[in-house]
C-alpha cells in the first residue's frame, strides 16, 4: 500500500491497541495516530503515557457507536483506520451481552459507514481466534466455518461478516486479522494470566476453570500488534490473516507456569471452580497466510510470560486488585456458575 499518513485507531487506550501505537510510532516516522476511544474500565491512559507527549499523537475521547464521535475523530480526514474497539471478556458477555453487542457489531457498522462517507483507503478490523469455535485437532484457516460459542465470539464473528459483506456489497476497502490468545504487560487483569498473576503476587487464590485442560495459543502483545501493522501496509484488500502464536498450552499448564514464576505454592494457590457455560475446549490458528505475507512472532513463550510477570511485579499501574477479586466473586455467585452445574 502507499504509505499512510494519517491513521485512527480506535480503541487505542485498550491493551493490544496501546501496544499498535506505541509499535507504530516508533517504527514509522511518517505517520500521525488519532486515539479514539470511550475510555471504559479496560482502557487506560497509562497505557500510552510513554508516548503522550510525541508530536505525531493525538487523542479524542469518544464511542464508536456514536458516528458524530467518528466524524469529530476522522476531521478533515485519514489514510486507515484499525478498529481495536471492543468489549472482549467472555465471561461479561455471558452475564450481560447488551454491551458487547452495541460496541462490537453496531460500532463496527458505523466504523464502516465512515470509511465509504469519508473514502478512506483501508479498514483494519481486529478479530479473534474464537469466531471458529472450538476445533479437536488440527488448526482453522481463514476460509473454515465460523461457529461462535459465546456472546462475544458471536458479535466479533458478526462483525467480521459485516465487514466482508461492506467489502462485496460497496467495495469497501477491508482487511481483517484473527489471534490467537494475546498476553503481555498492560492487559487489565481479568484474562487468565494478567488475572492470576496479580492475584498470585497478591497473595491470593486463583480459578480454575473445570478441569484446566483447556487449550489456547499464545501470542505476545508486541508480536500481535506488529502483524496487525504488517498486514495493514502489506494485506490484500478483502482478505482475512490469522496471527496465531504457535505456542499451545493447557490452561492447568499455564497456570502452574505462573505458580512458579511467583514463587507460590500449587496447592494453596489454585482452586478449582465450575466450568464456563460452552466453555470452548481448544483453539488453534494456521498463520502459513500471515507467514507468506513476511509476518512472524519474534518473542518466545517462556520468555514472554517472564517478561509479563516481572512487569506486573515491579510496575506501579491503576488497575484495582479490590474490581479483579470482586469479578472473581461475582463469577463465583452469578446465574453463569448456577448455569453450568
């Protein structure tokens, strides 16, 4: 693609969103980013306070399902927009939907309608591995079934097939990217690892759910975020990329991983609770397209989860351990555990 000047990225407080822009800037020096986002309870402005100050930043607080915000956002116009906006917990979409929904299909709908009004050249729309479903073996490619098990995997497939159809129906210029589970530093800790090892170094106990053989991929945050930047510059318009980390491990695994690495004991750190409603047994993404296109994760798997944990060790952040537990025993007390006994 021609080089782009101007990008929005919406979403941009967020953890995977930050960590773009922080990438993006400081690897091209010929581009400006807005920050669009609603600053809810995921987004943090400490995210991006490393860059707050760089001439070629901008933020404007505002929802993606309000279109005037995008208006305001866009100005007197953009090369690109990369859509990070999203409501992406599993576990709050089960308990309340409504949310997820607005912000993920109906904010992604406005997202397009101001790409076609404003004749933007290209659309970038973060997804995940999750629109697949669960798959017993092998790994999914861009052109499987989608079979969403939850609440938010159902809007993020929603979206997807929103934006595919914009791109048949108008020709709207669209790529989308799929990854797999994302970890790092500045995640708010409600995903399992940011969540357990808060917990952990805290002290306190840590859920697991069902049995733990549950299985995800990794993929590290700045891993993430640069196949996101390298298929925004270098995708096929229309095509889906899967950004998978290749390293697949076991819930339980993980989780022992993350006793160790905080110096805690097994048996009085971890407790068992009931399973997640359709609980999605395992995932895994075949990333040959991204890999043909020149993308490949750099971080390796223990190395990442080291970095993780000592960032959350020493590094001084906003993020209230009293909302993590408190999340914790709402899951714990809530129709959503009731509902899988």
């Amino acid at each position: 693609m021609s080089q782009s000047k101007k990008w929005l990225v919406t979403g941009g407080l967020g953890f995977i969103g930050s960590a773009f822009v922080r990438i993006a800037l400081s690897q091209r020096k010929d581009i400006s980013i807005t920050v669009l986002d609603a600053m809810t309870y995921a987004a943090n402005p400490l995210n991006l306070a490393s860059i707050a100050d760089h001439p070629n930043y901008h933020f404007v607080p505002g929802d993606i399902c309000n279109p005037e915000a995008i208006d305001q956002a866009i100005g007197g116009g953009v090369d690109a927009i990369i859509n990070f906006a999203a409501e992406t917990h599993v576990d709050r979409s089960i308990l309340n939907a409504d949310t997820c929904m607005q912000t993920n299909i109906i904010g992604t709908h406005n997202l397009l309608e101001a790409i076609n009004k404003h004749n933007i050249q290209r659309f970038l729309q973060v997804s995940t591995d999750e629109v697949y479903g669960h798959i017993e073996s092998g790994s999914s490619i861009e052109t499987d079934p989608l079979r969403p098990r939850s609440p938010y995997a159902a809007s993020k497939a929603s979206a997807d097939l929103l934006a595919l159809a914009y791109r048949t129906t108008y020709g709207t210029p669209i790529l989308i990217t799929r990854g797999s589970n994302t970890y790092g530093p500045y995640q708010y800790p409600e995903k399992l690892i940011p969540l357990f090892v808060m917990n952990l170094l805290q002290g306190n106990t840590v859920p697991v759910y069902g049995d733990g053989h549950q299985v995800r991929d990794w993929l590290y945050v700045d891993d993430h975020a640069r196949g996101i930047l390298h298929v925004l510059e270098y995708g096929a318009l229309g095509e889906i990329y899967n950004l998978g980390g290749g390293n697949a491990h076991e819930n339980l695994e993980i989780t022992k991983r993350l006793v160790e690495l905080t110096q805690r004991g097994f048996q009085e750190a971890v407790r068992h609770v009931a399973d997640r409603p359709g609980h999605d047994r395992r995932y895994a993404l075949n990333s040959d397209k991204a890999l043909r296109l020149g993308w490949a994760p750099r971080v390796p798997f223990e190395e990442g989860l080291s970095t993780t944990v000592e960032w959350y060790r020493t590094t001084t952040h906003s993020w209230s351990t009293t909302t993590n537990n408190a999340f914790v025993q709402q899951y714990e007390n809530s129709q959503l555990r009731s509902a899988s006994r």
